[in-house]
C-alpha cells in the first residue's frame, strides 16, 4: 500500500464530502430556517442532471447545461415551495414527511414520462477532460475540478449567510421567525428565496456528479439519505455542521471501502475478506451516525444551542 | 329434427373443445420498473409484450407489477398474484436477491416460475424445482464465457469486481472458474453504488494488465464514465450485462471495443432474431438488449406448451415447457436436467454502426456450455 494510493483515496473522499455537502447544505438550510423536512431534495439533484444532460445533449456545450440545470432545479424548488410546501410550515413534521414522499413520486414519475426509464447520456466537458499530475499521484482532471466548485460554493454560501443582508435575514428567520416577521421583512418571499436557493445547490451537484455518473429516474435517492447522515451528524439546521459531516462522511466511507477489505485479508482468505469488508464498509457511516448521536444527540455543531 | 339435434350437440362439443384449448393462462410479471434497474425490467415486458402481440391471438392474460427492486415488495406482489389474481405462472424478476425471496415460496404453491433474467446458482443446484424453469441462463455462464475468453486474450493478472449480492458472488465464482491467470485483487462493490473512485484507485496501485466487473445497469454507467475519466487505460472483459443496449448509449464511446460474452446478440443471424430485432426496433423505436431478448423467448416458451395443454392440468403443461418446442431468438435451444439452459456463448465486441453504438459477435466462448451447479440437482 503505498502514499500515492493513500492520498488518491484521501481525494476521493475530500471529493466526495463536498459533493454531499453541495446537497445536505440546501437540505439544513431549509430545515434551520423554515423547520421543514425536505424528503423531495433528492428530486431536485435529479432534475439538475436530467436537465443538464438534455441541454448538454441538445446544444452541444455541458457548460450551457450545467446553468441550465442549475436554473431549472431553482424554478422547480420555487414553484414547489408556493404550490405545495407553503401550506406544511405550520404542519408537524410527519405531514411534511407524507406530501414531499409524494413529490418524490410524483416527480420521479414525470420525468420518466418526459425523459423515458433509460439512462441519459452526459459527459464530462472537453477540457475537464483526462488526469492531472499532483507529484506523486495522477488524479482526474475532473474530479479535482469537483473538489474546486465545492469549495467555492462553501465560500460563497459562507459570504452570503455572514456578511450579506439576506444573510442576515435568514439567521434572523432561523432564531425567531415571528419577530422578522413583525420588523417587517416579507417572510414568505424570504422563504421562497431559501427554498429556491437549496434547490439549486441540488440541482448544481446533481448536474456536477451527472457527467461521471448514471444520470437515471431515482438517481437523487440514495444521495438524500447520505444528506440526511450528515446534517444528522453535523447538528440540523447548521451549514458549518453540514461541511464538517460532509467530509467526515465522505472521507470515512471512501477509507473505509477501501481499508476494511485489506484489513480483514490479514487473517481471511481473499473472497471472504472482501465480502466482509464490503459489508462492514457499507455499514460504517452509520455507526458513526449512532456514536455522534450517543455523545452529542444534536449532532457535532448544534443549530440551536 | 334428431340429425338437428346431433348436429348442435356436437357444436356445443366443439365449442367446448376450443374453449379448453384457449384457456386463460394468467402469467403474473414482477419487475423492476422504477429505480435505476428500470431499463432492465422495461426491456424484459416489451419483449415479452411484443411475442404475445406477434402471436396475434393468443390465451394470454398479462399482469405487470413494479417491485422497485426491492426485495420485500416482491414477495408482497408474489403473494397478491397467486391469492388474488390466480396467477398461474410468475416471471419478470430481473435481480437474483429478489428471485431467492420470491421463487422458492411460488413454486412450492405448484405455481410455475419462468425466469427470463436472475439465475442464482442455489436455485441451478440442491434447490431445483420441477417448476421452476431458467430461460436465460444459470448466472455464472456468461461470466464463465468471460474468463474463458480472457485466457484467450492471454491477460495474465486480472483485477475483478462484481456487487455484494448473490449474482455478484456467481459472476465472480463463474470468472475465476475458467481463468487461468493471476488475480491482481479482487472487490465486492455496493449494489446500487455511484461512485467508484476507491476502487478505481485499488485497481491502479493493483498492477493489473487487464480488468473483469460486472456491474449491470446505472452501476455500469457510473463506472465506465468515471474508468474513462480516471486516465487507467486498461483493457475491460466483461459478460453482456454490463455493455447490454438498455445502458450502452449512456456510456456512449466509453465502451467501445470492450470484449463481453452473450447468449445473445442483435447480429446473430438467424431468421426469428432478425425478425425480433427489426419488430421491436418498430415498435419501440430503439434496438433490443438481451434483456428484451430473453423475455422474448420466455413469452414464446410459454405460447408453445400453451399450445400443448391446458395450465390447469400442471403435470401435462410441465411436460409440454420440458418440451421446449419454440423457435429461440438466440438459436438452438434445449433444456439441461436442472432446467435452465445448454447454450452456446459467444463474444461480442462493443462497436458503432450508424451512428449507434452497439454489440457485434467476433467469436465463440462455448459450445453446448451448461451450467456446474446443476450436478447438485436431483431431477
């Protein structure tokens, strides 16, 4: 086992976090802010690849697509916010729960019914293309790129939460969402905003992760339960909580898979070890779930103190 | 008036006759239609559809469920189909988790069970039914087809990959069988799984010369974008599932020249397979993967000891399946003791023609191959 492959798979897993963090950062969003529970945010990071992957398809260009994917995962997220979501705030989580299953449904079956139940075709743009040297490793242009537009979107989202005056008013929402409404700020216009601005950070990973992935219905799903693995981890309602899930998360079960099959190989034969392994590696992420819930039942970072 | 008489009763006789001989056969379909499998269990009902509309009439009756790839739902649908719908033969599943939950209970029912798809070999040896037939193969034959090629190829270390579930165990089982080189390593992957940076990056430090996986439908496509992506260029052998129409225009030319072993291909040359292929590419617009093949075949299997007995009576329609008196798609057709399939294997190479990217066959893994399980098999 030698450094290179080490520091490969420490990428990967940086890689991966921030991909889980461009969808679990909407989804705790909308929690802190408006105490929804969003089980609908896989369908967005679905709609931001159908859509990117069309347009991509159509036009020629993945940058055109991306934006396009983007654009389409927000005006989904906010037309879903005022037709469906606007009339679950004052309802208990359970009700939320039921009517965003049912825009899971509802969303995966139309965009079957528009895109048909095979894959897309989307591929990494021309100049995204092919691997990198970093020293001692060679790493995929692409994925280096993904760890570049996390980042960036961390220090964006960062830059507007602290020192913008929408910022301001979504921290004003989250701690007390009857008193910003009395000092005046359009509450359900604000909601909208938050609602719309989580969708397009789906929409963004979803189209981002589409060019090295299966863009097919149902893609958003097993993503939105490692979303909520991690704003569970991070503390609910907090974006620093969800970074530090995301990379744990990320990290963890990149390592994992790849460190527990060698493990078990030192005293297993080889088949064994691997099934093992496998098994195990796909169980760790949640058995760190349960041990934060032990030690800090709010998560890591608690929205709320 | 008597020779009036005579001649109505033996109409009515008649008619009864013909009624016995169009006797409703109920065939209960559960696939997977949702989800990222969905190409596959789509693929399987269109094909099945298209023999029992080629048939013209026929005594068919077809209920199709989803089961989302997900095994509890498939036993729940089984249940409903025998109990409510008096089905009198399942088919459909795609998945070989979901046919061990769902198969041994149906055929125990004296219900028939066809699988146009999973082969798990548990089911190929000690558990063998007298009702249960295999019309696609037992899992580990096409990746056997695999490993026997890759000797050919002369690849001497090669590093594997299957997902953790019963088929992926047979893959690897059925590769490793016929391989005679070293393995560079070797990986059970997550059913399901997107991302396979970690296991790319094992297969680079590995050393290996060439690789095996078999990772069907979304799984495929994730891989083969991301192995394009990751700057290894190391040659792929694989079985059909992996480079199968339902995915091959997602990869797109990813997947060119790539090696995988089939039963099936769309150029095999035979009258019923052309005849297949252009009436499925007319009715659904786009070209047949083995999949829609095979649930081709399991239709027409069904039609043929439909026309032979009656359902009702299950040893006389056992016989008349036994019989296997259909025109296969993929050529000659008979069935090994165990029921699932003697076939041949051939290898196709993934190729484009007109602008579509699709399978060619280049060569012949086996002749007559039939699966090692089934020796295990009482019947």
């Amino acid at each position: 086992m030698s450094l290179a492959l080490v520091l490969e798979q420490l990428l990967n897993g940086v890689q991966f976090g921030l991909m889980l963090f461009l969808m679990s950062a909407g989804l705790t969003l909308v929690f802190g802010v408006m105490g929804l529970i969003n089980l609908a945010h896989g369908s967005l990071y679905m709609i931001g690849a159908f859509l990117c992957a069309a347009v991509a398809g159509a036009t020629g260009s993945f940058w055109i697509g991306l934006v396009a994917g983007l654009a389409a995962a927000a005006a989904a997220g906010a037309l879903i916010e005022i037709i469906v979501i606007r009339r679950l705030y004052d309802r208990d989580h359970l009700d939320q729960v039921l009517a965003t299953f049912a825009l899971i449904l509802i969303l995966s079956e139309g965009v079957r019914m528009i895109f048909g139940p095979f894959p897309l075709y989307l591929n990494v743009p021309d100049a995204l293309r092919g691997t990198v040297s970093l020293g001692i490793v060679d790493y995929s242009l692409y994925r280096l790129a993904l760890i570049g537009f996390g980042v960036a979107v961390a220090v964006g989202l960062w830059v507007l939460i602290a020192k913008t005056r929408l910022g301001i008013r979504i921290r004003a929402g989250e701690s007390d969402r009857e008193m910003i409404a009395a000092l005046g700020v359009n509450i359900r216009a604000l909601y909208t905003i938050v609602f719309a601005l989580g969708a397009a950070l789906a929409g963004l990973a979803g189209a981002l992760v589409g060019a090295i992935q299966s863009v097919q219905v149902g893609m958003g799903e097993p993503v939105l339960i490692l979303a909520f693995v991690v704003i569970v981890i991070g503390g609910i309602g907090s974006i620093k909580g969800a970074m530090v899930g995301a990379l744990l998360v990320g990290v963890i079960d990149t390592m994992g898979r790849f460190l527990l099959p060698r493990i078990f190989a030192t005293f297993l034969d080889t088949s064994q070890a691997m099934g093992v392994g496998a098994a195990l590696a796909s169980m760790l992420i949640y058995l760190l779930m349960a041990l934060v819930l032990i030690f800090r039942p709010k998560g890591l970072f608690p929205a709320h103190g | 008036m008597h020779s009036f008489r005579t001649t109505a009763l033996a109409m009515v006789a008649a008619t009864s006759v013909t009624l016995a001989q169009a006797e409703t056969i109920t065939v209960g379909m559960i696939t997977t239609l949702s989800g990222g499998g969905a190409g596959l269990g789509v693929d399987v009902r269109d094909g099945f559809q298209l023999a029992l509309d080629m048939a013209g009439e026929h005594p068919v009756k077809l209920v199709v469920e989803d089961d989302a790839q997900r095994p509890e739902l498939a036993v729940q649908i089984a249940e409903r189909m025998i109990q409510s719908e008096r089905a009198d033969i399942l088919t459909g599943i795609i998945w070989s988790n979901l046919a061990m939950a769902v198969v041994p209970s149906t055929v125990a029912q004296d219900i028939f069970y066809l699988s146009p798809n999973a082969g798990p070999s548990a089911l190929a040896g000690a558990n063998c039914h007298p009702n249960y037939f295999n019309v696609a193969w037992q899992n580990d034959m096409l990746h056997e087809g695999a490993g026997a090629y890759a000797n050919e190829l002369g690849y001497e270390n090669t590093f594997i990959m299957a997902p953790n579930y019963p088929a992926g165990t047979d893959a690897l089982a059925g590769f490793k069988r016929y391989f005679e080189g070293n393995l560079a390593g070797e990986l059970f992957t997550q059913v399901g799984q997107t991302d396979y940076a970690a296991e790319i990056a094992q297969i680079r430090a590995s050393g290996a010369d060439s690789i095996f996986i078999f990772l069907p439908g979304g799984m495929g496509i994730s891989f083969m974008r991301q192995y394009e992506q990751s700057g290894l260029d190391l040659p792929i052998v694989s079985a059909a599932f992996t480079f199968s129409q339902d995915i091959l225009p997602a990869v797109g030319a990813a997947a060119l020249g790539v090696f995988n072993a089939s039963q099936w291909s769309p150029d095999l040359d035979n009258e019923a397979n052309q005849s297949f292929v252009s009436a499925f590419r007319e009715a659904y617009g786009r070209i047949p993967s083995l999949y829609a093949s095979q649930g081709f075949d399991t239709a027409n299997l069904i039609l043929s000891a439909a026309g032979k007995a009656d359902v009702s009576d299950r040893d006389a329609f056992r016989e008349a399946l036994r019989e296997a008196d259909f025109t296969s798609v993929r050529g000659e057709f008979a069935w090994a003791p165990n029921q699932h399939p003697i076939q041949r294997v051939y290898i196709r190479e993934v190729v484009e023609v007109d602008g579509e990217i699709t399978n060619r066959i280049v060569g012949t893994a086996f002749e007559e191959h039939r699966d090692v399980h089934g020796e295990n098999c009482s019947m």
